[in-house]
C-alpha cells in the first residue's frame, strides 16, 4: 500500500487508476445529464413549471426514482468534491510530509484558472458570432435550461474577469459556461483541506476535527471536500480494515450509492421517494447536497474496495478517460449550447423530436472528444506546465526570469517553424525550370 500512495503523490502511472477511471465516468454522465436535461426535462425536474412538457412516455418514471441516479450530473459533482478530499490529502496522510501539502496549494489556483479562463474565453466567441440556436430549441423543449441561457453578455473584460476571478469567488454571474459554478468549491475546498491536513493532519484529535467539520459544513458543497479526506486517512491508516470488509457488503455500498446520489431537483419532491428523508432542518438544496455527497462517499468507497468495480473503473480506457476529465467537464457545455442544439434545430422538421435529439447526441459525441483532445493538448496541459513552474519559483526552487523564458518560448517557436518550412527548401520553383 505504501507503495501505491507514494506513486500517486509522485505522478506514476499506476496511481490510483480506478478513481482516474470513476472521475472519467463522472465526467461522461455529466455531459449525457447536460445534453438529456435541455430535450427531456421531465427526467430531472418532474412535470411542473420548470419542465411543461412530457416528450418520452417514462422520462416520469426517471424522475425521482434510483434510476435517476446514473443520470444526474448534481450527483457526478459531488463526486468531483470527494474525489478532490481524497487526493488532496492522501499523500500528506502516506509521508507526513508538509511540503507536498504546499507544493499543491503553491499552483491550484493557475491549475484550475488558465483553463477555466480559457473556456469562457471560447463561450464569448461563440455568443458573440451568435453560433448558439438555444431560443429556437427552447420554443419547442420548453426547457427552462434553454431559458435564459447565453442571453447578450456585457463583453471582453466581464468575461475576463469572470474566469479569472468571478467564477473563484462568487460563481459564475454572466454565465458564459455554466458548469463553472463548481469552481468556487473546487478552489475554496482545496484549501481548507490544505489547512485540516497542516493543522491537524497529524493530531490524534483529527477525527474529533472531523466530525465537527462535517457537522459545520453540513448541507454545503465542502461537506465532500471533508469526508474524501475521512476516506484518504482511512486507506492510509486503516487499510487493513478496509480490505477486511466482504465483497457482498461493497456491493450493497456501490447500490446505496446510486440510491442517494439519485436524490431529485423538483418542487414537487414531496411526492418521490425521497420526500420521506428530508431532513426538514436543512432545505431542499441543502437535503440534496447532503445526500448525493454520501452517495458519492459510497461510490468513491466501492471503486476502491469492490473488485469487479475497481477493475473496470481501472481499465486502460476508462482510466486514460481520467485524465481528460477537466478539457471534458469545461468544453463539452458550450458545444451543447452550439453544435447540440444547431443539430436538433436542423433536423426537427425532416425526422421529428425523439430521433431528432438522438441524431444530435450521437453527432455531437465526436466533435466534443476532438474539442477535448485539443483543449487538453494545446490549453489544459501548458496551463498544468505554468502552474508547475510558478509553485517551482514560490517555492525557490527557480528563479523568476521573465526574459528567459520569453527567449526560451521564441526558441521553441522558431524551431518548430524551420520544422514544418524545412521539406518545402527542396521543392524545385516551377517556374524556373
């Protein structure tokens, strides 16, 4: 086991590659509740005033019921927040050391910003050449996702601010991309996993710590941040009574898991299964942030302890997935709000609602994997690269010299310019001969 935490502290290959591989499908259900939540509302909103219109004859039976639970992105969130607790605090929990603790907290903000920016960047454009058909799509879904959405935004510096800055801070105001609502979380929740781990990371007291963290953040977002660091103390220091649970008892954690995490957004929740739960001291937001954030410890718990699961989850496809997660999570909603809905509007006269929103859905997946691929490689990596070198010169390990690295960036530059000029030296002026 020692062995294993310390690869994932350092970076190899075989870290933890079935929560690489839970994080990738989280981030695959985000995108499918994304897409079915503007088409199908019912499926997620109940019948009511935020989804007037039934387009399936079972998207009813969806609604608050477990089956909701393998397809809500409000549950795959909450997965994302432990995850984070979890891999944030495991490597302290294996060395003890403080320095890992700083190293990560020296670059978050650059790791999680630049492509953040980035993306809001890229929303802008699109509203600004009005690439999106969300008014059209609206009028026929009646989706109150389609609402309002990418209504005209104030312009360059807003949206600057706003991915720099806004979204870290108080959310995203102007709404260029949606899903950045989870960064303020993301960012904040980080460091107060930073700060239990320094603090108290070594205390005996830690779990008295604990407790009363999860008590105070209770029906928020940060109560995930709290019990994915439970877990990483746990498989560091209670591994053995982890691997003395049986496999029938993951089992049931896995099916409790989707159970919670299924837990509805609906007004009308009073007439679902999960209006006998309601803690009635917390309100609705709050019961489903407590409820899929334990479901989410559940899944977070099986991958790790249930065989057949961590397998799959661990496999070379699922857990490669892993690492695109973020380039996923941050373009594939403004390529709904385009492509998507631009497809559905094409062909909804010539084939009708259903096969319409299936043909959309199925042509939209491989422009999101190119749209992943290429954000991941030319955005999502020199920003991972960036935040690198800034914890290296915070840390004194580098010096900061802007005319260095100016010089060495037009080195680069220039090399691969002569690289792709080069094989044209040798082809011979038509006209000369």
């Amino acid at each position: 086991m020692k062995n294993r935490v310390e690869n994932a502290v350092s970076g190899k290959t075989n870290r933890f590659m079935e929560l690489e591989g839970l994080r990738g499908l989280a981030a695959l259900v985000v995108f499918l509740f994304h897409f079915l939540v503007l088409f199908y509302p019912v499926m997620y909103y109940g019948a009511g005033v935020f989804a007037p219109i039934q387009h399936l004859r079972f998207e009813d039976n969806i609604h608050g019921t477990p089956l909701e639970g393998f397809l809500s992105g409000t549950f795959s969130v909450a997965v994302f927040f432990v995850l984070s607790g979890f891999v944030l605090s495991v490597g302290f929990f294996s060395t003890k050391n403080a320095e890992i603790v700083k190293k990560l907290a020296a670059k978050r903000y650059l790791r999680l910003m630049l492509p953040a920016l980035a993306s809001v960047l890229i929303a802008l454009v699109f509203i600004s050449l009005n690439l999106s058909s969300n008014k059209e799509a609206h009028e026929i879904t009646q989706s109150v996702a389609l609402r309002t959405v990418w209504s005209p935004h104030p312009g360059f510096f807003e949206a600057l601010y706003e991915g720099s800055i806004g979204v870290f801070v108080h959310g995203p105001v102007n709404n260029y991309n949606s899903v950045l609502w989870t960064m303020q979380y993301e960012f904040s929740g980080s460091f107060i996993i930073f700060g239990l781990a320094l603090l108290f990371g070594q205390s005996k007291w830690r779990w008295v710590v604990y407790l009363a963290a999860a008590i105070g953040f209770q029906g928020s977002w940060y109560l995930g941040f709290i019990l994915g660091m439970v877990i990483a103390d746990l498989y560091v220091h209670r591994l053995s009574l982890m691997q003395k649970i049986r496999q029938p008892f993951y089992m049931g954690i896995l099916a409790l898991g989707i159970c919670l995490g299924a837990f509805p957004t609906s007004s009308k929740i009073g007439e679902t299964i999960y209006g006998h739960v309601m803690l009635p001291w917390l309100s609705q937001a709050q019961n489903q942030s407590v409820y899929t954030t334990l479901g989410a410890v559940c899944i977070v718990l099986a991958a790790l302890g249930l065989v057949g699961f961590k397998r799959f989850l661990s496999g070379r496809m699922m857990s490669q997935l892993g690492k695109y997660t973020y380039s996923l999570y941050l373009v594939h909603q403004p390529l709904i709000y385009t492509v998507g809905t631009g497809l559905f509007m094409l062909f909804i006269s010539r084939f009708g609602y259903n096969k319409s929103v299936a043909l959309a859905f199925v042509l939209t997946i491989p422009v999101v994997v190119a749209a992943t691929l290429l954000f991941h490689k030319y955005i999502e990596q020199p920003s991972m690269r960036v935040a690198a070198y800034s914890e290296e010169v915070f840390s004194g390990k580098k010096e900061l010299s802007l005319k260095r690295e100016y010089k060495k960036i037009t080195r680069r530059a220039l090399a691969a310019i002569r690289r792709r000029v080069r094989p044209l030296e040798n082809i011979q002026d038509p006209e000369v001969e």
